[in-house]
C-alpha cells in the first residue's frame, strides 16, 4: 500500500509542465504565424477553448479509465471496440509518422546550414532534387543505423529538447521587451488595434485550421501519467487547465512577438523554414550579441531533431510490430532478426518514405515551396491519428457502465459522446480543408493542381496500404 502511496506523487503542476514540454514549440507558433499572420492571436484562443481543453481531458478519462493499457490508443480502441479497429489505430499511428520521416531531413540540413553559413540560402538557392536526394540520403543513413539496433537518442534528445524548450521562453521575453530595452522599432504597423487581430473566416482562413490542429495534438503521450498523480481526479484536470493556459500563453504571447519582429501584412515565403533562425539573428542584433542566439538555437534544433528523427523510425514501428495480430499482420512483417529489430517493417518504412521523399521533387520546384509543401502534408496526415482518440472516447461513452475510472471529464454519456463527436468531427474537417494547396493558383496551376493531387493521394495510399496487411495475414493464415 504504502509503495502505491508512493508512486503517485506528481501533482497539477507536475503534469502540466510535463505536458507542456512534450507538446509545445517555438515552430508551432513560427509556422502559424507564417500562414495566418496575427490574425493567429484570435485562432489560438479559439482553438485552445474549443478543441485543446476537451482534447486533454478526455485523454485524461482514457487513460485513467484503462491504467495498464501498453499500446496507448490502440489499446484504448481494443478495450472498446474489436481487434480489426485496434489494428487500423496501430496503423493509422505508424502510418501517419512517414511523412514526418520524409521531412526531417530537410530540417537537419537547414538547421545545420544556419550553423555554417549563419544565412537562409539553403533553402532559397539549392535546387530541391539535390535537397530530396540529400534528403534521401540521410534517411537511409538513420534506417541503417536505426536497423543496427541504435535506435534513441535519450541524452541527447533531453537536452536539446530542454535547450528547445528554452530557447522558444526566451525568445518571447527578448521578442516582447525588444522595442523598449533596445528602442527597435515594431515591425507590423497598428498592432494597437483590434481590428489587426479579427480573422476573415473565409474558405482560405479554414484551409489553415489544420496547422493549429496539428500544433496542439499529441496530448494522448502524456496518458501514462494520470496513473501517477496524486488524486488524478482533482490533480489532472487542474493540471490540463494549467497545460491549455500555459499553451495559449505562449502562442499568444510568441505569435505578439513574431509580430514586433517581422511585418505581418508582409509575410516572407520562406517564414517557415527560416524564420525562427532569422528572427534569434535580429534579435541578437537587437541587444547587440551578434548570431550567438541563431548559433545556439540552430545547434538545439539540429540535435533535436535528429533525436526525434531516429527514434520516430522505431518506436511507432514497434507500437504496431511488438502487439501485432497474426490476423491482421503477415508473419513476414512481424519477422525479428537476432536483435530484436524487425526488418522488414525497416525495408516497408524505407520504401514509402522514399516515396514521399523521391515524387514531390518532380513537380515542386523550389526547396522552400517543397518544404512548406511537405509541413502542411505532415499538417493533414499527422491529425488523422488524433480521430482514433475521439472515437474511443465515444465509444466508451457508449459503455460507460462497464468501465471505472478515478478521473471522469464528464459523467453524462450522452454529452461525452457530443464532445468526442465534436471533436472527431473538427479535425476530420481540418485535415480535409487541410489538402488545399497553400500556394496561390495564380502563380502555377500546374504546380497548384500536382500539390493538390498528392495531398489528397497521400493520406488515402498510406492508410489504404492497412488495408492490405489483413489479407495477405488471412490468405496466408489459410495456408498454413
């Protein structure tokens, strides 16, 4: 008793700042801003109160409900539903991580061409088949060593996570006191005035919900923490609250000071891919440090996200491999080597990675455009593991009476069931929205038309491919 007593001793504050260094990054607020400009300040708040909040919390129900669930959502999905949905989730998680893995690379490199040449030209000048191929190489290098059994990063990882976390504080504090410790000027005129802030909810603002959507997700990594609070029932929603406050804080606050540091009415292509290393070299002009800020963030972020690259080949890989059914999954990709690595799920990853990688460079041609193309890909498909959390969630709503849990997000079944539904439906919505091309039809519609085709094509070829698995497990489960 007295070892259980112990072993739950995080407490609200605990958990959101557990939270909220898993799930938060100066890029979400960079990237947003990028396509919304400061009409984001509206768009953040409105995403934390009807989405962020209800999102948390009933991740806080699913994983209080089912305490020793291993697979995280697919477990959840098995609780409530079938193994063949269980499987789709397991799927659906791995699947979604390929156009991540693709991406990757392209930031290392930028990050790493900051370090060198201290200037954004790598993205404007290199022609993007040497950035894929480049790309292409690297990954292989990391499917190579990841398949070698050096799979994590953990140290280094951390570290880089924390100096990430760091970095993206300071950079709001130095952002926001520029103007009155340095005398710079604002960068975007009339920032005083409401009506800078007020979005146009039009078809184009709605093509760009995705980017929040794929900003604030991922809340379901910290589930395995509700077992470990104390008092989760009082503790975690409190905790979660904290969690949305400090979120919205911070993109509020950072996209305030994106808007002091570039002019928002005339936003840079190249914001996304550069505009965190360019806004950490003004600020260093600013309070006369030189690049040491862009030299340092640059560092972070290459170290992080190797960490995140080589561990994002395996352990999402393993999340579906390690539990997989024989009914649904074929014994040929379930094979283990004598390390434990399964390599055939290694060759299956190496092949639609390089897919992505290899068939955007034929018809997107600049590395920007490819790069931002790329992120709002990830923008589209990454959300759609989120779907597997509302349905669960639903789904337990529909048999409330057979499952305990010390924490409820609400008690009423009916009105659970409205939220996850809500929920499920807003990012269905995004996600679709989502596809539409970011680049104006005006200036190529040949390039408008090949993005739009492979944003489409994409998520419906990677989910579909799980549909496939099963019978091959069937048709060879009948032969045996």
């Amino acid at each position: 008793m007295a070892e259980q007593k112990d072993s739950k001793q995080l407490f609200w504050y605990n958990i959101a700042l557990l939270a909220f260094v898993a799930v938060w990054g100066l890029g979400n607020v960079v990237n947003n801003f990028a396509q919304e400009g400061l009409v984001v300040v509206v768009s953040w708040i409105l995403i934390m109160v009807l989405y962020f909040v209800p999102y948390t919390l009933m991740v806080g129900q699913m994983g209080a409900t089912f305490k020793d669930a291993e697979g995280g959502v697919s477990s959840w999905i098995k609780e409530v539903s079938t193994k063949r949905l269980a499987y789709f989730a397991a799927w659906t998680y791995w699947v979604v991580h390929i156009p991540y893995l693709a991406q990757k690379p392209q930031a290392i490199m930028i990050a790493l061409s900051w370090f060198f040449s201290g200037n954004g030209n790598f993205v404007n000048v290199t022609s993007s088949m040497i950035v894929q191929a480049l790309s292409l190489v690297i990954f292989l290098i990391f499917l190579f060593l990841a398949s070698r059994g050096i799979t994590t990063l953990n140290r280094i990882g951390s570290i880089a996570g924390m100096s990430m976390f760091v970095m993206s504080i300071l950079f709001i504090i130095l952002g926001l006191s520029a103007p009155a410790m340095t005398g710079s000027s604002i960068a975007t005129a009339n920032m005083n005035h409401i009506s800078t802030y007020i979005p146009k909810f039009d078809f184009k603002y709605f093509t760009t919900i995705s980017m929040l959507v794929f900003a604030v997700g991922g809340a379901e990594k910290i589930s395995p923490y509700v077992n470990k609070t104390k008092n989760p029932a009082k503790n975690f929603p409190k905790g979660m609250i904290a969690l949305a406050i400090m979120v919205a804080v911070s993109a509020i606050m950072g996209s305030f000071a994106m808007g002091m540091i570039f002019d928002a009415k005339h936003i840079p292509s190249d914001l996304m891919a550069n505009g965190a290393y360019v806004a950490f070299q003004r600020l260093g002009k600013f309070y006369h440090v030189g690049n040491i800020l862009m030299y340092v963030y640059a560092i972070a972020n290459a170290m992080a996200s190797i960490a995140a690259f080589a561990v994002s080949i395996d352990a999402p890989l393993r999340i579906l491999l390690d539990d997989a059914d024989p009914q649904f999954v074929p014994a040929a990709l379930r094979k283990k080597n004598a390390d434990g690595v399964p390599v055939n799920g290694y060759k299956l990853t190496g092949v639609l990675v390089g897919i992505i990688i290899i068939i955007p460079a034929l018809g997107i041609g600049g590395t920007n455009t490819l790069y931002n193309w790329l992120l709002n890909l990830n923008s589209v498909v990454m959300p759609l593991r989120y779907l597997w959390v509302f349905l669960a969630f639903m789904l337990l709503n529909k048999h409330l009476d057979k499952f305990h849990s010390d924490y409820m997000f609400v008690k009423n079944s009916k009105l659970g069931f409205g939220i996850g539904l809500w929920c499920f439906v807003f990012t269905a919505f995004a996600c679709i929205l989502g596809m539409v091309p970011k680049i104006a039809y005006a200036t190529s519609p040949t390039e408008w038309w090949f993005q739009l085709v492979l944003n489409i094509a994409m998520p419906i070829f990677l989910i579909s491919l799980g549909l496939i698995l099963p019978a091959i497990a069937r048709r060879q489960n009948r032969e045996l």
